[in-house]
C-alpha cells in the first residue's frame, strides 16, 4: 500500500533523485554478500557481555532514579556510562 507523504527535498536531496531516476545508478548483482557482511559487522559491534560488578546501594539507588527518570532500565543506563567514560578517555584510544 503507497503512502500519500509529501516530502520537501533540499537541492542535495533533489539532484539524487533525479540521478536515480535518470539511471545513474546502478543495482549491484552481489546483495545477499553485502548483507551477509553487514549482519555480522551488525552482530559483532553490538556483543553483550554479562558482567557482574559490586557498587555501592547508594550509587544504585541513585542510578535507578536517573534511569527511571529517562524511561530506560537502569542496567541500560550503567552500559551507557561506562561506554561514555572508555570513548572520552585514553582507555577507548
């Protein structure tokens, strides 16, 4: 089923489209490689480890009020920290 969106493209925006439609592009033969390749960079980049860390109640405490007010799990929450802190400092370089 088409949609009845309007789109407002930039001039950018316009010069792909008219690009595509004119046949600039072309369809790579080779789709089921690529997206072999992206699902395992995909799969690969977004590994979970568990980890089992002991932290003060209060910082818990106080994590689960900062997670609840953002509406995430607070485990969510603790990840996203630590990958803050390791890509900001020397230890992520």
């Amino acid at each position: 089923m088409m949609s009845n969106l309007t789109y407002h493209l930039d001039n950018d925006e316009k010069k792909i489209v008219d690009a595509f439609d004119s046949g600039e592009f072309e369809k790579n033969g080779r789709l089921d490689e690529r997206n072999k390749f992206w699902k395992k960079a995909v799969k690969e980049t977004t590994k979970k480890k568990p980890v089992n860390l002991r932290l003060q109640e209060r910082d818990i405490q106080k994590v689960k009020a900062l997670a609840f007010e953002q509406g995430i799990p607070y485990q969510t929450l603790i990840g996203a920290i630590i990958h803050q802190y390791v890509k900001s400092s020397s230890l992520g370089r």
